[in-house]
C-alpha cells in the first residue's frame, strides 16, 4: 500500500478523496479556457530549488540556449510571461528578487523556507498540422515551489506516535548519528514517559531533539532522514504546542497511553502536528500537483562522507512513496489527480568536469533505483539526470606534473577552503575535484542486512572527493549591449520531459 494511501483511517478517507475532488474540479472549470499545468519543485536543503525556479523562468522569458526544448528549439514557443498566481492565499514566489541576486549581486538567492507560487503563462504553435489550424496554443504552467522536508512528513499520516517514536530512536541510535544524538538520547534516558504531563520537561526534550536534527543537517554530517520537516523551518509555528514534542522510549505494541502523562502529552502534540501541518500541505497543495521535479545534491553527499549518500538513498526511497503516481487521463486528472511524469535531477553538474556528468547521472539513477520502480509500476513517467540550473563554472585542460587534467574554472564563494587555502570571493580558480568512481555500486558498500529506517551499515572511510561552492557567474552581453540569459546544463532537457509533450 502507498504511504498516502494508508494515510488517513477509514472514517475519514471518504471525506478527504472528496475535498480533494472537489478541489481538482475547481482547477479543471478554470481551466477550461486555457489549459493549466501544476509542477511541483522540490528537494531537500541546498539543492538548488529557488535557483531552478529562477533559471528556468529566466530562460524562458529571456530566450535562453534551449537546444533540447522542442517547443524552443523549432521556435513554436512564441513568448512566455509571468501572470498573477490563481491561489491569492499562497506566497508569490519572488521571482524578480532571485533574479538580481543571481545576475546583479552574484549571490545565490535565500533558500525555500515555505510554500510559494508562481504562474508561467506560454504562447505557442502546435507540432501538429490539425492543431495549429484551430489557432495559437496557450498552457498555464503553475510552478509551486516547496521544501523537500515536508515530503518526508506525509509517511508520518500513517503511523502512530509509537511507530514514530521507534524509527527516529533507531535513526538516532545508529552508529553515525549516536555521537550527534548523545545530548539528546541523554535526556530522554532521565525521562519517564509515564510521568505527569510537564511544560517544561517536554520543551527541554523537543529542544534537544531539534538540535539533534539540525547538527545532522550540517554540512559536516549532510544527513537528509530529518523527520518532522518542520521541526528545522518552523515559519510562523515556532514555539507552537504542535511543534514541541520528541519521541519517547515506548513498545509500538503499547498500551494506550494514560491520561495525563507525558507521553499522552506528547502523543497528543504529534496528533496536532499531523492534523494542523501535514494535512493541510498534502490537501492544499501536494495532492493537486500534475508533475513534479525532485532536486538532489549528491555532491553534498559525496563531500560528507557514505553515511550521508545511505542515508539520501532512504530518504529519496521515502520521498518517492509520498507520491500519488499514476498515468495521466483526462477524467482522473478531475476526479483523483496523480503525478505522471517525475523527475529526479543531480544538481550543481557544473562542479564535475563533463566526462564525470554520466557518472554522477549513474549515481543517482543507483540512489532513486527502488523508489523509480514504484512509480513505473503505477504508471508514471520517470527520468534521471545531471544538470546545472545556473552554470557558475567553465572547462579547461590544465597541466599537472606533465599530465593533462581535465579541470573546471570557476571563483569559489568567499571563506570556500581548499587545501588550507581560504577563497575571497574574487580569485578565479582552476580545480580538479577528483572522479567520480566507473561503477556507483562501490559508493553502496551494504552489509548483510539492510534497514528501511537507517539504510545499508556502512563500513568505508570518508569520500576523498572535495566539491566547492563557486559564486554564479557573470553574464555575457551581445554586441548591442544585450545581457544573455542565465547559462545552464541540461535545463532544456529537463523542460522537454516535463512540459514539452503539453506544448506539442
């Protein structure tokens, strides 16, 4: 059974199926004059959302080098512009900002803390010689921009305080999280959970608990299975009852809790954050999304060591599951919408020379391998790649002890290291990141058993390869003083999977 299939018990789900119906069938009277496209965006932190969604609206507005984009390439896409967003409650997505972030400051831009909306409006002439004798095309793409962490909360529907509070105690006890969860596991060993209910007992143990999450998010650590997504971007819920509660040392098969304990306490708190966090994002804006781009940075990974590439690797698998894939028909895209084109995308390719874009492509097509097959079995579409939203690096071939090295060029952000060096922020520099392994298995060093909650028991040393972070770039400008769009890797190829066959 699908995560979200299991997610709401049986006195409610005939309820919620029919808001959601209710919901697609607003969306489809609207669109009926104009047709309309939903694509989610998502990936968990430092992926490259906010640039992606700014790349890709740039380059379609400005138009960019699109070779792969059929709609581009055969010039049938006649023009693209921004449009007010259809859901008035929903932040606009700031595109303009983004935008001079990238181009004037040469900064990249605040990362996705919340929901946000933007509404891509594009004029275009059909492929087809019958369709384009009844007129010009128009498509509403509607780009709803959101964290990756909030995906890995909608398995949380499913499972009660207990099953919860089991799996993010073994996540927190494995080997290469224990040191970082002592603060945390300390406290919660002098916790009785059948002690009376206490405010200040229960802030002290979600205190430890977040920090908890947020040291294995640092960079050092890089680990992606954080669950409550919440609980490290809390927006306006910071200090909320419904984001003050940890797991607890109980049995899964526990008598229910008494009255006026701790634990009921912090049962109930868990309650609240589904029913007042987690249900509203899937009701309100997940379970309305046609398609969806899920970003990865395994290059992030990779610098952290294997424990973080294992533990991407469940937290993708537990990404996927969230879905509702399906193939895509006319009366379910109203009656019960799915997902039937999926994307997975290995960002920051521009950090590889391109002779290791195929591996990284590799890697992670290794990494989304079980969650893939769950979706094509459903129906939808899946695709891999490696790209670049915003190209900050150019190749070149540098000398090295008489031997010819394939490098990348590039000026790394201010207070970016290098083997003892700190980068100001203004040198240019040519790298060689080192390369990336022929054969993706050797990254998956698995023991004899495998975990669902903690992944593979890794048993290598750290990664030997080193990524940098690099300022975007500076723009060229034609002859007549004309500023390009923003450069890219691959961004037309991940346009023509996920909206080219809506504009053919």
């Amino acid at each position: 059974m699908n995560a979200l299939e299991a997610l709401l018990n049986p006195l409610t789900t005939l309820t919620e199926e029919t808001r959601l119906t209710l919901a697609n069938l607003a969306d489809a009277a609207t669109g009926l004059t104009v047709p309309s496209l939903r694509l989610g965006v998502t990936g968990l932190a430092r992926s490259g959302k906010t640039v992606f969604l700014t790349a890709l609206v740039h380059n379609l507005v400005h138009g960019g080098r699109l070779p792969l984009f059929s709609a581009s390439a055969g010039r049938r896409m006649t023009s693209a512009h921004l449009q007010p967003q259809p859901d008035d409650a929903v932040p606009r997505f700031d595109y303009e900002a983004h935008v001079s972030a990238l181009v004037k400051g040469r900064i990249w831009p605040d990362s996705t803390r919340q929901v946000s909306e933007l509404r891509l409006t594009i004029d275009y002439e059909s492929a087809s010689y019958f369709y384009r004798k009844l007129g010009p095309g128009r498509l509403h793409v509607d780009l709803i921009d959101y964290p990756g962490e909030w995906l890995l909360d909608l398995p949380l529907l499913g499972k009660d305080f207990a099953t919860f509070s089991a799996e993010a105690l073994e996540r927190a006890r494995a080997e290469n999280r224990a040191q970082i969860a002592e603060p945390f596991l300390k406290v919660l060993a002098e916790t009785d959970p059948q002690s009376d209910e206490n405010e200040p007992a229960a802030q002290e143990l979600a205190l430890r608990f977040k920090d908890y999450l947020a040291t294995c998010r640092a960079d050092a650590h890089a680990l992606s299975m954080l669950p409550p997504g919440r609980f490290l971007m809390p927006g306006d819920l910071d200090g909320s009852p419904a984001l003050t509660f940890a797991p607890l040392d109980i049995p899964v098969d526990a008598a229910p809790a008494r009255s006026g304990t701790l634990r009921a306490m912090m049962e109930r708190r868990y309650e609240a954050y589904k029913t007042h966090v987690v249900r509203p994002f899937f009701r309100n804006h997940f379970a309305r999304l046609d398609r969806q781009i899920v970003l990865v940075d395994v290059l992030h990974a990779l610098n952290a060591g294997p424990h973080a590439i294992a533990d991407l690797e469940v937290a993708l698998s537990e990404v996927l599951g969230a879905f509702r894939p399906g193939k895509r028909s006319w009366l379910s895209s109203i009656l019960s919408r799915r997902i039937d084109r999926i994307l997975f995308a290995a960002t920051k390719a521009d950090h590889l020379h391109s002779a290791d874009h195929d591996r990284l492509e590799a890697i992670l097509k290794r990494l989304v391998t079980r969650a893939e097959e769950r979706a094509r079995f459903r129906g939808a579409q899946v695709d891999v790649l490696a790209m670049a939203a915003v190209r900050a690096t150019r190749e070149a071939m540098v000398k090295h002890r008489g031997e010819e090295l394939p490098a990348i060029l590039g000026t790394p952000l201010p207070g970016e290291q290098l083997n003892g060096e700190r980068y100001d922020g203004k040198t240019e520099i040519a790298m060689f990141p080192g390369d990336l392994p022929l054969n993706p298995e050797s990254l998956f060093r698995q023991a004899e058993s495998f975990s669902e909650v903690t992944g593979p028991k890794i048993r290598r040393g750290k990664s030997s390869l080193q990524f940098l972070r690099f300022r975007p770039p500076e723009l060229d400008t034609t002859a007549e003083g004309l500023t390009l769009s923003l450069p890219h890797i691959r961004l037309d190829r991940a346009l023509e999977f996920l909206i080219g066959d809506r504009l053919a």
